[in-house]
C-alpha cells in the first residue's frame, strides 16, 4: 500500500519570507508594513469604535490565529500582495476554520462552493479542500489578485468585489458613472453587508498600530512558523499521528480542519500541518515504522446482499478504496470471497471532530431545553418548517450547515435552537473551546427599538449603531435589517 515513505519537508510556502521579517512579533509586523490608504471616514471609525468597547475582541481572535497567522502572512508576502489581506480571515471567519456561512461558505476565506472549485479547491469524500488553510489561503490571495487585475489596482474595490461579487461590484461602478458620479468604493451604492466590510478590515488595521489606545491587549504570536507542512506518501490514520506526535486528535483536526475523516486521504501525496516542536518525534517513528502500513485493514467475508457500496458505508471508507486494496476492476462481488478493507483504529467517537461526528455532536439527539430536533417529512421546505417553529430560514440554514438552493431529504433531521438560548453551531457543540463571534440579521418589527433589541441579543445600543452606521437621529422602522454580532462561544482553550 505504501510507495516512499520518505518525509517530505516544505517551508509552506515561505523559505524566503521569514528573513524579510523585522519584528519578533506577527502582528506588530503587519501593523507596520500595510501598504492600503485611505482617509479619515466615519465608517472607519464606528468599528474602531466598536473595537474599542470590546477589550477582549483581538485576544480572543490572536489566540485561534496564531497556529495560522504566519502561514497566511507568508502567502501575501509570497504572491505580492498588501499585508493587510492576511487581516480579511478576522473578517469573514473570525479565524475560526470550521465556520461557515449560510450553509455554503466555509474556512477561514469563507469560499463558497463554486468560487472554490474555479480557483481548484476540491471537495471528496476524505477532505476538503475550502477548509484546507494552505490550499484556501493560496486561492484566496490569486481570487483577490485576479479581483485587482479586474478593478485597475484598487484594492479597496477588490476587497468589496471578495465579498459581494465583482458583478455586484461593476454594476454600482456603471450606476455611478452613467449618472456622472464618483467611482471610488465610498461612492458606491453597495449592499450593507459590504459596506460594513471594508471598513471593518480598515479598521482592525488602525487598531493594530496602537492596540492600547483602543483598549485591546493583543497575544503575542512569534514571528515565526508555528505549523510545519509535512507531505505524506501513504495514507495515515490519524489515531497513528496523534500516538507517534503525543497531540490530541482534536488538535490534530484543528490544525488540519480539511480532514473529514478517520485517516488522510487516499490521494497521495498528501500535505499535513503539524506543530514545529513535533515534527523530529514525528519523524523518528516514520523512520523506525519504514515501509509498513500507517492504517489498519480488516479480513472481510461477502455476505447475501452486500454490495461494496454497503460495505464501505459500514467501514467508513469508500468503494474506491476497497477496489484499489483488492484490485478490481468494476463494482462486482462474490458471494464468500474475501475482501482487504481498510479499519480505523479507534472507535468513531475518538475522531471527534471528524465530519460525521460533528454532525452527531450537532444533533444531539438527547433533546434539551435549548434544542430540538426535526425530521423532515414529505412536502416540507425550508419555508415551511421555519414557519411552523416560529424562526428564519437563515437560522435553519445557519444551524444546520445546509445550502439553501437544495432539496431536503425526507428523514433528515434539523436542528433547531432557542433563540435566547442559542450558543453556536460547532464551536459550543463540539466543545472545542474556541471562541467566535456570528452575525445575524435581525428584522425590525413594529414596536422595536434599539435598547429592546439590545436587551434581546445581550449587545449595547452603541454597537448595534456601529454595526449598522446609525446615527443618533435615526428612527427604526418595521422591515429593516440590523446586522448584530453576538459571541456564541466562551473560550476555555489554554
């Protein structure tokens, strides 16, 4: 099963960045090299604002950033880019990589789908490439570069046309100049969303050049590789590197959040990310375990009415797996012949941040005051069923991590939460300790006002203002849309 099991070591991407470093720290380096001007406004100023009543804010985001934060740095060195771009994963992800988006973005970049697979992010039954952090990095920094080439150089416009599409993007452009206006991004009509975006990435780049001033107290992350790209030749289970390494599988997991299963993928070579302070331990077992196997295979007996399909389903693994160890060339099987078929070594459970067991964990089929669970049934749609439990369709959506365009199977079971007692859809659910903050939008009702909704979602009245450039004079009225953020999750990682 093996081919060379050599260790293949990558300084991924950047050998020649980390001498081009003057600072010992990450974001004191960033802070002082940002290339994007721009003036005062006072978009700018409401999330610097906003910032600044929040002490915890860039703590809590240097703490999740720091396994990533000089791999992505080194990307925007290594492609050309404004430093200031390695910034754009607080805004979309917090740099939290598991999160996702109305069901369909997901990663640190917050690739959806389509846009994924144009820049050569894969999706299989092992991995996932959207939420790879060296394979959505690089492609988020060539999207960003082609969005340049397309907006003549201005960053500001292909910082907006990452968030809502350049074609968005140019018809506002279009507007503006067929009605003799200005064509810079504050000039545009764009939707709320990315009017608030970049602003809000302008904004977080002030703040590092003065943390203190905005009552922040930023962690230090060293100005050096924290993970290291290891390429694997065979495929490995990942009990085995969490037994060879001494990480815990969570860890494991969350360095390489691409990972969906028990094991690496099937297609080699495989790149990893480990922790520097592992990888000679790490090496040394390779070494010592040579050309065997790095997972574990069962003795299979063809039963009446099994077909490969079934029997990968009950291994966890996949039918081209099975035919590849057993070299066949279709899909049939006899009765009573034997099969090779790969085994994890642990039970499911131990993979607890596998794809399957966060869909588990998400569930939660134990019901409790802050959850039910729904199983869909013939007729209904995502319309349907928000009505029926009194929520939103983006809540669904949110909740339960499903594209909104697609079909509901009958049987599938839905989560839905109380909305006062809420936490997150997979940092609180898995237990990861890691913090994160979700946006929500909030529809304006008769009767609304700003300390109401505030008192509702546990924010200040000041913040909902920022979030959604209010001024003081403005008066809410039934049907707009409020963007909130709340945290959902208390971080209890050390």
């Amino acid at each position: 099963m093996d081919s060379n099991n050599k260790l293949a070591r990558f300084n991924a991407p950047n050998s020649n960045v980390s001498q081009n470093f003057q600072d010992d720290d990450l974001w004191g380096y960033i802070a002082n090299n940002q290339e994007i001007n721009f003036g005062f406004n006072t978009r700018i100023q409401n999330h610097i604002d906003w910032i600044s009543t929040q002490p915890d804010y860039l703590a809590s985001i240097s703490k999740r950033a720091e396994p990533f934060l000089y791999l992505v740095v080194s990307e925007t060195e290594r492609q050309g880019v404004p430093i200031e771009l390695a910034l754009l994963p607080i805004v979309e992800s917090d740099y939290y990589p598991f999160s996702y988006s109305h069901g369909t973005a997901t990663g640190l970049w917050q690739f959806i789908p389509s846009t994924g697979k144009m820049y050569g992010l894969d999706d299989d039954w092992w991995h996932e490439d959207r939420r790879d952090v060296l394979a959505s990095t690089e492609a988020a920094i060539r999207y960003l570069k082609d969005l340049n080439k397309m907006f003549d150089g201005d960053w500001l416009l292909s910082i907006a046309a990452y968030n809502a599409g350049p074609g968005r993007v140019q018809r506002a452009i279009d507007k503006n100049l067929k009605e003799g206006k200005k064509i810079d991004y504050w000039s545009l009509d764009l939707p709320q969303e990315t009017e608030r975006y970049v602003p809000k990435l302008l904004a977080i780049g002030s703040v590092l050049k003065n943390p203190a001033l905005h009552n922040q107290t930023l962690t230090k992350i060293k100005n050096k590789p924290f993970l290291e790209a290891i390429q694997l030749d065979s495929q490995f289970d990942l009990a085995l590197i969490a037994q060879w390494t001494g990480l815990s599988i969570k860890e494991i997991y969350s360095y390489n959040p691409g990972l969906k299963r028990w094991a690496t993928p099937e297609d080699l070579p495989y790149t990893i990310l480990l922790p520097q302070e592992v990888i000679n331990q790490f090496s040394d077992n390779l070494a010592k375990q040579g050309n065997r196997t790095k997972i574990s295979w069962t003795r299979y007996q063809v039963k009446k009415g099994d077909s490969l399909s079934l029997i990968a389903e009950n291994y966890k693994t996949t039918v081209d797996q099975i035919k590849s160890a057993n070299e066949l060339n279709n899909d049939l099987i006899k009765l009573n012949s034997y099969l090779i078929v790969p085994l994890a070594k642990e039970s499911e459970e131990y993979y607890s941040l596998s794809e399957a067991q966060r869909e588990k964990s998400r569930l939660n089929i134990n019901k409790n005051s802050e959850k039910k669970v729904y199983k869909v049934v013939t007729g209904d749609s995502l319309w349907l069923i928000a009505v029926k439990h009194d929520v939103t369709v983006n809540e669904l959506v949110r909740w339960n991590q499903i594209a909104p365009s697609k079909p509901l199977s009958i049987g599938k079971e839905l989560v839905i939460l109380n909305e006062d007692k809420k936490k997150t859809e997979l940092a609180k659910i898995m237990n990861t300790g890691i913090d994160i903050n979700k946006k929500i939008v909030y529809t304006v009702r008769s009767g609304d006002n700003l300390s109401l909704i505030a008192q509702k979602y546990k924010v200040k009245v000041s913040e909902i203002r920022a979030w959604n450039d209010l001024n003081e004079e403005y008066i809410l009225q039934p049907g707009d849309k409020l963007t909130i953020t709340i945290n959902v999750v208390n971080s209890n990682l050390s």
